[in-house]
C-alpha cells in the first residue's frame, strides 16, 4: 500500500488545527507541519497529534513554505491541506483508489463558508489540486500552484474551510499581490485575485479597474475565465453601471452558457435594473424570469468555481420574489417552497408573510 502524507504549513491556528488533524486521521499515515513562527498553541496541538514539524522563517512565500514541506515528506503521495480546512470523512479508500489508476492530480471539492458584501452567510464550490505524486511542486508567491503536466481529474472528496469567514487577510494578500504584479504587470491571474481582495473590502471602483484589466488578458481557456467574468459582472452590479452590464452579458452569454453563478448575476442586475426604471413591462419580466429559469436549467456544478445555490435555492428563491413582486402569488409560492425544501430559511419566512 502506498504511504500517504499530509503536508500542511501554519502559523497560529490554535481555533482550527485540532479540528483538521482529527478529520484525516486513518486517511494519512503521516503528517508534515511547517511552523513559519507560531507563538500560540499551534504547536502543541501538532505534537499531540504526532507531526513531524519543522520551521522555516517566513518571507511571503507560499510556494517556497509548500515545497520545504514537500521535502520533509517521506510518503509515495501527498495531500496538501491548510488548517482551517477539514475533511467530511475518512477518504483513505477514495485516495488509494485513485492512486492505482497512475500518476495524475487529484482535485478535491473545496466548500468555503463566506458573508457576502449584504452579510448573508453563504458556500463557495471550487475544485483544486491537492492530492499529487512525491516530486511535484508548487510554484507562485501566492495563490500557488502545483507546476506539472500531469493530468488532473476531479475526486470525490470534500473539504470544507471556514478561514475567510469573519476573517480579514486581505491586508497581507495585497501586499503580497501588488509586489507580483510589478514584476508581472499583465499577469491576469494575480489581477483577478487582487480584484477579489478589493472587492472583499467593498473597494468596487479599484476592482472593477482590476477585472476589467484581468478580462482583457486573460486566456479565454484559462480555468479561472469564467470566474474573471462573473466576478467582473458582480462589481458592475454593486456600481450600478447597469447598461454596461447588459453590454457585457450580450458579449460573454454565449461562451458563459453552462455557468448558473453566471445567469444568476444576469438575473440579479436586469431585476435590479428594471426595479430602478419608473415602469416595467412585461419583456422586463420575462427576461428576468428566463435567466432565473437558466439557472435551475443548468443547476448546481462542480465543473466550474461556483456559488452554492446558484442552481437551486437561490434562483428559485430569486424567482419567488419575482413573481410576488409582480402580484403572481401562486407561482411565488411555489419556488418559494422549493427553496424551502432545499433548507433555505429566507425563503421559509417569505412563505410565513405570504400566508
């Protein structure tokens, strides 16, 4: 059987270390902990869990910190995890299972519990590489990525994190970015992720600039594409630069047609933009209605990153509040019961004022 070693790098995650090292246990068989220069208790809970640990000064360096961990590592395959994440459960027969099918990167589901921007709590659903051969490394200052040509297949594995929720790293992600960006200044993925740490502090004119900087380099097969599109979209919306979101939906809808979070935003700005106008007309409404309708079409995915709900709950809940709006409480009921029934509470109370 092959070894298998988990490979982590922390720095004062005494709220979530104990919680992670549980959720691998019998999934692993050993564990690699990098210490960049805890002064909590991060370390005694790695020893009570029996990691080898190491330490390594840090100097804004993701990659360089992952790949001295790699090194450390004594097992045939590795599983990279940060310390406010954990596994649902046990997935050692699901990591041996993908190993004797050859030398390719597994993608775990990784499911991030957020607050949005109106403070709704809500989950994120993005597929990333974390399970790879011994000899592959990491490259990229931040945001790192597994450097290789191996194959990369999704797994069935999930992972839940809670490290941005309530939590603010965006300082130390700018800094970390803008010094990047001068030695790549058209590099599209870090002006992406930069624009997503602006807009995380409601900063929307210097992240619309970024996306929009992001769009017009980024390889349209890049896997982040879609994301550059929705995330531009969403900024556009929180200005209110409504027409020029409905410009730019004409432009992406085609290539765009399999995402929800997608036609989610489409919805959300045509409702929001013909809220704001002094009448709507029936075409207002049915445009808003077809793309809500897209999203149950298409449905939650695990094909690109993609908000929870977007293809379920939340557009049939977006729907309901369409149809009561428009006085069709009949068909409002209905999805808002649908939302119900997924466990979407706003909608529960949406029921609640309707009866």
């Amino acid at each position: 059987m092959n070894k298998i070693s988990l490979v982590m790098i922390v720095k004062n995650e005494e709220r979530c270390l104990d919680r992670c090292l549980k959720s691998i246990r019998g999934t692993v068989d050993e564990i690699i902990i990098v210490d960049t220069g805890s002064t909590d208790k991060t370390l005694d809970i790695a020893k009570k869990h029996g990691a080898n640990i190491y330490h390594l000064e840090w100097n804004h360096d993701f990659a360089k910190a992952r790949n001295y961990a790699i090194s450390k590592a004594t097992g045939d395959w590795l599983l990279s995890l940060d310390a406010d994440e954990y596994l649902r459960k046990n997935y050692r027969a699901t990591l041996q299972n993908h190993i004797q099918k050859g030398q390719r990167i597994g993608k775990i589901k990784i499911t991030s519990k957020f607050e949005n921007e109106d403070g709704a709590v809500q989950e994120a659903q993005v597929f990333i590489s974390r399970f790879f051969p011994k000899g592959v490394q990491y490259t990229g200052k931040i945001h790192e990525q597994l450097n290789t040509h191996l194959p990369r297949v999704n797994m069935n594995i999930e992972v839940l994190h809670d490290g941005y929720y309530k939590t603010d790293k965006t300082e130390r992600n700018i800094s970390i970015l803008k010094e990047e960006l001068k030695i790549t200044p058209k590099d599209s993925y870090y002006l992406y992720q930069l624009g997503k740490e602006y807009r995380n502090r409601k900063e929307y004119k210097r992240a619309l600039c970024l996306f929009e900087l992001s769009y017009n380099y980024v390889n349209k097969r890049e896997g982040y594409y879609y994301s550059v599109v929705v995330e531009y979209l969403n900024t556009l919306i929180k200005l209110k630069k409504y027409k020029k979101g409905i410009q730019f939906i004409k432009a992406e809808e085609k290539a765009m047609g399999k995402h929800p979070d997608f036609y989610f935003s489409k919805g959300t700005l045509l409702l929001e933009y013909y809220s704001s106008l002094p009448s709507a007309t029936y075409e207002n409404i049915n445009e808003i209605e077809k793309a809500f309708l897209k999203c149950l079409q298409i449905g939650d995915t695990n094909q690109y990153e993609s908000v929870r709900g977007t293809g379920s709950f939340l557009a049939a809940y977006n729907l309901g509040i369409l149809y009561e709006l428009c006085g069709t409480i009949k068909k409002a009921k209905f999805y808002y019961q649908s939302a119900t029934k997924q466990g979407y509470q706003p909608a529960k109370e949406r029921m609640k004022s309707l009866c």
